[in-house]
C-alpha cells in the first residue's frame, strides 16, 4: 500500500512540474499575443502574466489533486471510515 502512496506521490509532483511549465509557457504566450495590439505597459504585463499563471495551475492542480487522492489510496480510507456498517 505505501509503495501505491510512493508512486502516487512522485508522479503528482512530476504532473505539477509539467503543470507549472505550462503555465509559464502559456503565461509568456499570453504577453506576446497582447504586445501585437499595442505597447506593453507593466501593470498589463504583471496581471496577464500572474491571472494566466494561476489559472492554469489552479486549475490543473486541482485535477491533479484529485487523480492523486484516487491513485494513493485516500479515497478507500475515507470511503471505507464513512461507511456504515450493516447492524447484524
């Protein structure tokens, strides 16, 4: 069972970098689409850059979090310590 939670681990963070590179690419993509509508001012620039950023790995995270609790075990645990047991 702790190898599941070992294996689960590494491979939310492995997705987490893959998120985060995204967010950066897709952050960079976003300034270079505005730049083709006029000059870049810096209050423009932080908000694209922090909105976009945060919204993908927000996002992402989240999705991720939930494949993760699933693939760890987690989910059992709670499912398991909620259910009722059947009076006999």
């Amino acid at each position: 069972m702790q190898s599941n939670r070992e294996r689960a681990a590494s491979e939310f963070k492995r997705k987490m970098a893959w998120i985060t590179l995204g967010g950066i690419v897709l952050a960079a993509a976003a300034i270079w689409y505005l730049s083709l509508f006029g000059p870049l001012r810096v209050h423009m620039v932080v908000a694209t850059m922090g909105g976009v950023f945060l919204s993908v790995v927000v996002g992402c995270g989240l999705f991720a979090a939930a494949f993760f609790s699933d693939q760890s075990g987690h989910d059992r645990e709670v499912t398991d310590a909620t259910r009722q047991k059947d009076p006999d």
